[in-house]
C-alpha cells in the first residue's frame, strides 16, 4: 500500500548549525505535501506545506524541497535552535477523485536534538 | 495553542469496554479529523467528517466510530476495547465555510489507556 517513510529516525546537530530532515514518499499520485512538528505531550503542528506543482517553498527558517522525479521529500531549517527539538513528520495527501480530500498518511517520523 | 479542544486528556480503562473521545474544532472549521498514533503503528489517519458528513475513511476498525454534530464537535466511539487499543487520539481541524485546505490543527490529543 502507500506509505510515506523516513530515511533517518534520528538526527542530532548543533545549536545554529543548518538541519535537513529527509522523507520518501512512495504514491507518485500524491499532490500535496505537509511538514509537521510534535513536541513531548503534544499534538502535531504545522510547520509548510507544498504541492506537487512546485519544488521549493519557502517560510520563516524553514524550507521544503520536493523532487518528484524520486519521490523526496525535504524539510531544511536554518540556524537550528534548542526550541527545535521535536518528532519531524512528512506527510502526503492525494485527492482521488474528490474523496480524499485531508486523507493525510504520515511517515515515521525523525527525532531532531538540537544541542547547546 | 491551535484552537482545537479535546476532551478527556486521560483516559484509563478495561478491555471490553466502550469509551467516547469528544473533540471541538477551531472555531468556524468544518473539517474534523481522527488519527491514532501508536509506538508501532505512528499517526495513522481514521476519519474525516465535513460539515456533518463523512468525508473520508482510513484505517478504522469497526468497533470504532464517530459522528459530527450540528454544531460542528465531533466524537469518536471506541467499543470491545482491547489492549491495543491504548494509545493517542488526536482530532484536527480545518475548512472555514467557503473553503478548503489541508492545513490541519491538531488538538492537544487524548491518551487512552486498557488494562
């Protein structure tokens, strides 16, 4: 079936350094992407999103690069901080037909420690 | 905080039993979406109600249902419960009248324990 998978379950970097959270998606269908963040004892937040007519978008510290050529999936966040430190997801969306409209599957997940 | 309450926060329970996870949407949103997200299975999408109607089906088990009401909150029914049913339930929301979008604001979640 579809799935959505990340190549890194952890990645640990420095306090400024740049961060590059990777995910691969594997439904070419997919038209919609979506980066979200989940800190301890909380519900997922949204972070950027993309569809499948771009490849690059832009938001504050954050950028999301989207290659469909292989399936890839990229969230880059610059001047990494503490307040960083989270469970990354991707997420893909496909709308077949009009019926699956907020139909979300999610990867894995990648836990990012930003150290001081 | 996105806006989106769920109640209860905790929930501790038997097998066999049946519970009801209550969720409201930011306000004006009429999307509501169930996810579960467990150690083994992740975030795993269940259901999604429109303005009252289902929209969308995921993963959900049969003894798991859910309802969106008039005034737009929503809640999902878990029956027979089993052990692994334990996990985190998380609504979101979406959608003002006029509109749609995929951005989803995720409530704070209920976790449900079975014993």
């Amino acid at each position: 079936g579809e799935s959505v998978g990340l190549h890194l379950p952890t990645l640990s970097v420095q306090e400024g350094d740049n961060s590059i959270i990777n995910c691969a998606y594997s439904n070419s269908a997919s038209d919609y992407f979506i980066w979200y963040k989940q800190e301890s004892g909380k519900g997922p937040q949204f972070i950027i999103d993309i569809r499948s007519n771009m490849d690059k978008r832009q938001g504050q510290r954050v950028t999301v690069l989207l290659n469909k050529t292989v399936k890839h999936l990229s969230l880059q966040i610059a001047a990494t901080q503490p307040g960083d430190s989270a469970v990354y997801f991707c997420a893909e969306n496909w709308n077949a037909g009009g019926t699956s409209y907020g139909k979300l599957t999610f990867g894995q997940g990648t836990i990012l420690t930003v150290h001081p | 905080d996105s806006g989106v309450t769920q109640t209860p926060k905790h929930l501790i329970t038997a097998t066999g039993q049946r519970v009801t996870l209550r969720c409201s949407p930011r306000s004006g949103d009429l999307s509501v979406y169930w996810y579960q997200q467990s150690l083994d299975q992740g975030l795993q999408f269940l259901i999604q109600y429109y303005n009252g109607e289902e929209r969308a089906k995921g993963n959900i088990l049969e003894r798991f249902s859910a309802q969106q009401f008039p005034d737009l909150h929503s809640e999902l029914n878990l029956s027979s419960l089993e052990l692994g049913d334990s996990a985190l339930y998380f609504c979101a929301s979406s959608s003002k009248r006029g509109t749609f979008s995929n951005e989803q604001f995720f409530g704070p979640g209920t976790r449900l324990t079975v014993l």
